[in-house]
C-alpha cells in the first residue's frame, strides 16, 4: 500500500482581507500550529512562528544566523547574488561576534537622551514640510509631502548626506524593497546606492563634519579598523533603515486616523498621549514583517516541535502583536492599553538601533500634522488606496488627502 503524501504546507506570503490587519491564516496558524511550514514563492519550504512568546524565544537563541545570503534564508523576494564585500557592513545580516562589535560602534548614536535633544529640530522639519504641503491648491499625495520627506531629511542630516541627493536614494530604495522589480533591477540600484555612499565614505575621510557618519569614520579609525567598504555597508544600512518603514508608519497611521477621527479628537485634546497612541500604531500595523528571519545553525526545539538546522525560519512580528494571550482583543485598536511590550521593531541582538528615533518621529508628526490641518479628509476611501506588503513592509504608495 502507498503511503498518503503529505497535504502542501500553506503558501506565504498570505494575503490580507483588510488593508489594516494581518493575514487571517496568521490567527489559525497560532491557534492550531504555532509553529508550522510554510511554501515560499521559489517553491522552498520555511518554518514560521506565530505565538508572541515562541517567537520572543526563538529570537534569543544563539543558535541562528541571520546571514541573508546562506542557501537556506526565507526570502520571499527573488534571491539576487550578493557578494561578501557587497554584504560588507549590512549590521542586519551579520552575526556574533562581528554583529556585536560592529552594533556597538553605532548604537551610542541612537541613545533616548541624543535622540531626544533632536526633538526641536524633527518638529522644526515637521513643521516646514506641512507649510510647504499648504501651499498646495488645498490637495496633495501625504506619501511625497510629507511621509517621506521628514524621515529622509531626518536621517540624511544625522548621517551627514546631502538632502539635495534624496532622489537618488528614495528611487533605489524602492526599487530594491519592492517584490514587483526585477532581480536585475534590484542589483542595479543596489550598487547604484551602494557607490554613491561609498563616494561619500570618502568625502568624510578626508573633510569630516558634525554628523553620524563622520564620527564612525573617526571611531574606526581611532580603532585601528577602518574599512571603507563596511563603513559603505552601515551607511547604506542606516540610510535605508532610517526612513523607509517609518515613512509607511505615517501613512498608515494617517489613514487610519482619518477613518476614526474621535482618535484625533483625542490626540488634540491629549497630546501627552501621543507617546502611547504610537506604541498601539506600531502593535496593530507591524509593518516589519519578516525583518525577524532567521536560519537555524543547528536543531532547535521549540513548542514542542524541532526545527531542524539549516532551516529557514519566519518569527512573525504581526502574528506576535496579535497573540490574544498578551493583548487582549488584539483585533481592537485601543490606544489606552500598554502596548509596550510589542515587537514591530523586532527582538533580541538584532532590535533596531533607531526605534527611539522612529518613535519620536511618529510623535511629533502625527500631534503636529493634525493641529496644523484639523481639516484633513481622504480624497478616495482607504479601503481603495494601493498598498504594497513585501519582503521588507507594509505600507501605502500614494495617500491623496485634501482640506
């Protein structure tokens, strides 16, 4: 007798009934297989994890890389070859020891007192940016006015680039987070940007300034360690890390906002709040969805089940912020609960570096954006917008609002 086959795990990614919430196959996934496999769009299999505290354990473990260009990392973008030295200095592909020493060499830059003091300059951008939406005849598309440029001039003056080039950078990084561009086309802007920063490596070796880049130029150099091509890799990193997904958090939560205007009733009346209303945005959209995948360096039990090494493993974020054992009715958005203990900026040695940063960012253009146009309104429903979900967020192309 023939023994049956076994049924085909479930295809991921998995699509999304409602713009604003994670795939429903996220909340079976939890209740019936925690940990489970997946089919990813080239046909191989990967595991997934959706339970909060399996993923806050998987994350943990030492036993993972997080080595993006090993044979068996989840992508769920066409793979494109990336060599060593392209990979140089990309802290989101490196391991321990090298992860560590490199992390440390950064994370003092995105301490919550430096980030704070940089508070008066993001509100004096924030506040530039809606003037120059204003002078608009009474529209415009909220992703090109100001989900985009307040992040990117934000990030481009810490790192010490020239805004005058944000064309440059925004066109590549688009090209390479978008699941829709060809494996060619990624490459290209991939080296496009990769080049461009390596040219300004070189500017801040020879004529540095007061700016982020600079100072680890310096570090490096004091250390005896510097090397151009891993100071290119942390400064593409930080650039496109700095601006992408928090700019999809603006327009997500703008959207969202709008379709419930007794939130920014709130916010107007309470914006001391606004620090908590932030956090429940980051649980409820967790945009980062697959930001946490790892491959397991050997056989890993967890939940019962082993996941052999070598694999492929997906600690879902959303599924996580959505675990009703730690939030309750997590369907809900719910701006008084303690949503702090969310992961949309990940777990573990890989946390973002810049989630002070992020999240005073949110803060200050969501109290500012809706004091400054009380009168904002969606020009077409949310539900009709055009929204992208791929390998690196979720977020929104285009958000016509007028007043």
């Amino acid at each position: 007798m023939t023994e049956a086959a076994d049924p085909p795990f479930p295809n991921f990614p998995m699509p999304r009934e409602c713009p604003f919430r994670p795939p429903a196959g996220y909340t079976e996934l939890r209740a019936e297989r925690p940990v489970s496999q997946v089919t990813l769009p080239s046909g191989n299999n990967a595991w997934v994890i959706s339970d909060y505290a399996l993923v806050r354990e998987f994350l943990a473990d030492s036993r993972t890389s997080a080595n993006r260009a090993h044979p068996s990392y989840p992508s769920v973008l066409p793979r494109q070859p990336v060599s060593s030295q392209q990979a140089k200095g990309l802290l989101t592909w490196m391991d321990p020891p090298e992860h560590t020493a490199h992390r440390r060499m950064v994370v003092n830059e995105f301490t919550a007192k430096r980030v704070a003091a940089m508070g008066p300059h993001i509100r004096a951008i924030t506040e530039d940016c809606i003037d120059q939406m204003l002078l608009n005849d009474r529209s415009a598309d909220l992703v090109q006015s100001l989900s985009l440029p307040v992040p990117s001039r934000v990030i481009c003056e810490l790192l010490g680039v020239p805004y005058s080039d944000r064309e440059l950078f925004d066109k590549r990084t688009v090209v390479i987070l978008n699941h829709q561009s060809a494996v060619e086309d990624r490459m290209a802007a991939w080296q496009e940007l990769r080049s461009y920063l390596s040219d300004l490596v070189s500017v801040k070796v020879q004529s540095p300034e007061d700016d982020l880049l600079s100072r680890l130029v310096k570090k490096y150099q004091d250390a005896g360690t510097f090397d151009h091509e891993l100071l290119t890799g942390l400064a593409v990193a930080l650039l496109v890390a700095g601006h992408e997904t928090t700019a999809n958090m603006i327009s997500l939560g703008t959207v969202f906002l709008l379709d419930n205007p007794d939130r920014i009733a709130e916010l107007g009346e309470h914006p001391e709040h606004a620090g908590q209303m932030v956090e429940e945005l980051l649980r409820y959209f967790s945009i980062a969805d697959y930001s946490t995948s790892r491959v397991t360096t050997s056989d890993i039990e967890i939940g019962g089940v082993v996941i052999p090494g070598g694999s492929g493993v997906i600690a879902l974020n959303s599924a996580a912020n959505n675990d009703e054992k730690i939030f309750a009715a997590p369907e809900e958005f719910n701006a008084h609960r303690d949503a702090r203990r969310h992961m949309a900026f990940g777990y573990g040695i890989h946390q973002c570096l810049g989630q002070s940063l992020a999240r005073l960012e949110l803060e200050i253009v969501f109290t500012t954006l809706f004091r400054r146009i009380p009168d904002l309104r969606l020009t077409t429903p949310s539900a009709q917008l055009s929204y992208k979900h791929n390998a690196a967020f979720y977020g929104i192309y285009e958000v016509p609002v007028a007043w």
